[in-house]
C-alpha cells in the first residue's frame, strides 16, 4: 500500500511539471515571435511579407481582439493563450482529485483522512481514551498484528491526526491538539511504574515536600534505587530538590502542578 501512495504522488507531481513545461513552451514562442526586430521600411516588398504572415499566424490563433497590432517588438498575450493556461491549470486540479479519491489512503486534504475504516478508527479510539499507550499495547487491546497496527498508525499521523513521543524503548501516542507537550511528558513518565509512583509520592507531600528517604522507605526499596527515577524528574523540570541538612527533599515546580492535578 506504500507503494500505491508512492506513485499517486509521484503521478501528481508529473502532471503539474507537464503543464507547466507546456505553458512555458507557448510563453517563449509568444516572446520569440515578440522579440523580431522592425524590419527596414525601405524594405516594401519584405516588409509585406513578414506582415501578411503575422496576419495568417494571428488567423491561425484565433486573435479576434487584436485591432491590427503587429508582432514585431511587442509580446502580445491573447485570450487564447490564457484559456489554454486555465485548462492545463484546471485539468492539473482534476487529475489530482481523480488520484486522491481513488488511491486508498491517498488524500485530498490528509487532515480529513477518513476515519470510518473499522480498525483505524478503533485505533484512533484506543489511543484517545489512553493517551501516552505504546504500540504493543495497542496491539493487544485490538488483538491485531503489530504490522497491521503500524500500518493504520502511519496513515494517521501522515494525516495528523496523532503523533509519537519517544520515552526510552516505547514510542508513545497521542491524540494531536489535546495535549500540550509537557502534559506529554508527564503522561509519559506517569506510564513508568517506579517513576510514576515516585511522582504520585512527591505530589501528594508537595506542600511541605518529601525527603529522598522517605521516598525510599514508602516504595520498599534502597535510596540508591530510586536516583535514577529522581534524576529524570529533575532533568524534565517538573521536581524541584531543596536540602536540609543531610537530607534532599523534594516538590513539584509550580508550572507542572496543574498538570498532575488534572492527571491524579
């Protein structure tokens, strides 16, 4: 199927440079016979000839508004001229509606991509009702081959309908323009069991914060242990660390408080 859209595009791309090398063939033929010098008037007998001959030519052309003017020095553009550049133009426009109403998932408006296609519209679903879900997550709750899932995957982002956020070896999806990118990201880390739970801890004492140890003590585990899941916190900016003595405590930076009040 990536091959079909492939050539509709590439077919697309053809027809406009052909009507566009064509309107350029007429306009230099208008600007070379445009450009023949006033010929010498004491030439009588050639100089009846050159314009009996621009007569026929403006015959053969079809010029029914040009009173008597003649070629020579002047670039006459023609009613003519402008309707063929309006055809070519037109046609340009219809060929391409015939491509992208007819190549499957090619289109003529790719953020209007049709969503009535069972299975990418139950993907579109999935991934709305849980933000941040990774592809193999996808494909158990639709029950589907990954290459089937990435294929319908693909076509929606290319019509922007979602788009992706690396979080280490997942790739992440979103519905686009419902989320701004730091509510991505604390999705995101939100979806890492350790570091979400570490997150929720530091939320729910942000008033008077919480100490590395605590924080330790309440997941079961050792302080060296849960470093690592403080560092990305700090690094994406969303914790701030204060020290009191021995001991770091931490809160959550004001901009990103809202966030996880709506998430929590």
């Amino acid at each position: 199927m990536h091959g079909i859209k492939i050539n509709a595009k590439v077919a697309l791309t053809l027809v406009v440079i052909f009507a566009f090398l064509i309107w350029n063939v007429i306009y230099v033929g208008i600007a070379f016979l445009g450009n023949i010098n006033e010929p010498n008037r004491s030439e009588s007998s050639d100089l009846a000839i050159i314009y009996q001959n621009q007569d026929l030519m403006l015959n053969d052309m079809q010029t029914s508004s040009i009173e008597g003017t003649k070629l020579s020095g002047v670039l006459i553009i023609t009613q003519n001229q402008i309707k063929i550049t309006e055809t070519l133009v037109l046609s340009s426009f219809f060929i391409y509606f015939i491509i992208a109403t007819n190549v499957q998932d090619f289109n003529l408006f790719p953020s209007q991509v049709k969503l009535n296609q069972s299975t990418r519209q139950k993907i579109f679903e999935i991934i709305e009702q849980n933000e941040g879900i990774h592809l193999r997550e996808i494909c158990r709750a639709m029950d589907k081959k990954m290459g089937v899932v990435q294929y319908h995957i693909y076509v929606m982002e290319s019509a922007n309908l979602i788009s992706s956020m690396k979080d280490g070896r997942y790739k992440r999806f979103f519905v686009n323009h419902k989320n701004s990118l730091e509510e991505r990201l604390v999705i995101c880390l939100l979806q890492r069991e350790t570091t979400g739970k570490i997150l929720n801890l530091i939320f729910e004492k942000n008033g008077q914060g919480i100490s590395h140890s605590t924080i330790a003590k309440e997941m079961g585990t050792s302080s060296q242990a849960i470093t690592w899941h403080i560092h990305k916190l700090t690094d994406a900016d969303i914790i701030s660390t204060t020290k009191k003595g021995c001991q770091k405590f931490y809160q959550i930076n004001p901009n990103f408080l809202p966030i996880l009040e709506s998430l929590l």
